[in-house]
C-alpha cells in the first residue's frame, strides 16, 4: 500500500515536473507569443507569392511557415539568453525564464539546437542556393541580441535579419534572387525598423537605466517623427513594387488601408505611453496582413 501511495506520487511529481519544464520552453522559445513570428513570416508570404507568380507550392509555404517559426523560437531563446542580466530590470521582460532563473545556459542551447535542426530539416527539400542564403540569416538572428551593446540602431540591424526570408523565398522558388526581392528586402527593413522602435519607445525608461541601444533612445525626442519617415519609406518602396507588377486594384486598395493606419499610429505614440506604443507595436501584424491579402487577390484579379 505504501509503496503504490509512493509510486503514485513519484508519477505526479514527474508529471508537474515535465509540464513546468514544457511551460518554461514555450515560454523561452515565446511560442505563447506569436506576434514575432507573424511579422517575420508575412513578408516572407509577400515574397513567396509573387515569386510563384501567385502560385506557391503548398509544400513550399508549408516549409516556409514551418522554418520561420522554429528559427524565430531558436533567436528568442539566444536573445533572452543575451539579455540575461538585463531582463530583470525591465517591466516588460522581468518575468521572462532566464529572469526568474527558470532554466540554465545548457538547457537553453540545447533547445537552441533542437530548434535550429527542425530549421534545417524544412531547408533541405529546398535547393542548395537556399541553403546558400540561409547562412547570412543565421548569422544576422543569432549576433542581433548582441549589437544591443555597441550598435546605436540595434532595429536597423533587426531589420536585416527579419529580412532574409525574402531572398530566401525567391531562391527556393526561382533559383535567383532578382532586384525585385531586394527592392521588398529593403522595404521590410524599414517597416521593421518602424514597428521595432515603437517597441522599443515602450521600454525606453528602462533601456536607459540599464545602459543598452535602441533606436529610440538614439532618434532621442524624434523618435516618433522618424518612426513615421520609415513607415513612409516603407510604403514608398512597396507601391513602386506594385507600380513594377502592374498591380491590380485590390493590390491598391491594401495601399489605402496601410496608410490610412499608419496614419493613425502617429497619435498613439506621440504622447510615448508605454502601453501605447506597445499596443501600437502588435497593430503593425494586421498591415503585414493586409499587404499579404493585397498580394494574392492581385495574382487572383490577373
């Protein structure tokens, strides 16, 4: 009887064990947040749709949607693990795992590689100038959290690396990556680098104290200003694209509702309330959605 009550407990014990470790790794790998995986994955679906001319492989989106997510989980888990020391002293990031010394350098790097393998495993049906252009996409995810310690626009560089699906996408599909792709690299670049420093704006007050770049805090009192310039650089670059694909209408009309809510972030953020620009940060994923729906109801409309 007492050993069956031991066993009993033994078995509950290992069960709360293996779901609080479960819970830790979701939470490290932000699997609970998705908004980053969103905004990586939606110019990644631009690029993967006019590519194909409209027509992308379901297998190949499959692998595309796959691949985002386990490389976006494996560069939060390398970003918390860079900002181990920080996190603790931000509002926002104090009760992340490494925060509340939840799981150790060995248990991150080994989810690290666990992540980066299943990444590996989505690139190889794809062709060797893919794998090719994996490589610098590795480099930029892993060594961003990184630049937060030295370089002054940490979201510019951010901005590169939440790029790369772009390249990426074209290679695997055509085999080249013409100046179309990179005209769509540069305006996420921009887009990310706008939606980035509204995120930062929300931890602003912290960054400073804790001594680590930003882009807000290095636009200074501009920050919204600048914001916005990106946001129109952005929007620029993306209508010349449609001006190259001879663009249908509803390609058009995305056009109209993006900046028509850009418009509307500007007071939002202007007053720099945390949960403002916070709130501001996760709209941006409805403009990389609308520009995706545009995309597809174009090849549709042609």
């Amino acid at each position: 009887m007492l050993s069956s009550l031991f066993n009993t407990i033994k078995s509950r014990l290992k069960n709360d064990f293996l779901s609080d470790r479960f819970h830790t790794y979701i939470q490290l790998m932000r699997a609970d947040k998705p908004i980053g995986t969103l905004l990586l994955l939606w110019p990644t679906l631009w690029a993967l749709w006019i590519a194909a001319d409209g027509s992308p492989t379901w297998q190949l989106v499959l692998l595309f949607v796959l691949g985002t997510f386990f490389m976006r989980s494996a560069g939060c888990v390398v970003n918390d693990f860079a900002d181990r020391d920080f996190d603790g002293a931000v509002a926002r990031t104090q009760n992340r795992p490494f925060a509340q010394k939840k799981v150790s350098t060995k248990e991150a790097f080994v989810l690290v590689a666990v992540l980066c393998f299943f990444a590996l495993l989505c690139l190889l049906p794809m062709n060797q100038f893919t794998w090719l252009m994996s490589l610098p996409a590795l480099f930029l995810a892993f060594s961003y959290p990184f630049t937060k310690r030295f370089f002054p626009l940490p979201q510019l560089y951010l901005g590169l690396a939440y790029s790369f699906g772009i390249p990426m996408a074209f290679a695997a599909e055509t085999g080249s990556v013409p100046a179309l792709a990179w005209l769509i690299f540069c305006a996420n670049v921009l887009w990310t680098l706008a939606y980035d420093t509204i995120y930062a704006m929300a931890d602003k007050e912290d960054d400073l104290k804790i001594g680590i770049k930003t882009s807000a805090i290095t636009f200074g009192k501009y920050d919204a200003e600048i914001v916005m310039l990106c946001h129109a650089g952005f929007t620029l670059l993306m209508l010349i694209l449609g001006w190259q694909m001879k663009a249908a209408c509803p390609y058009w009309l995305a056009a109209a509702v993006v900046i028509y809510w850009q418009y509307r972030q500007y007071p939002a953020i202007a007053g720099r309330n945390r949960m403002a620009c916070f709130h501001t940060f996760l709209r941006n994923n409805r403009i990389g959605a609308v520009w995706f729906i545009g995309i597809v109801l174009h090849f549709w409309w042609t």
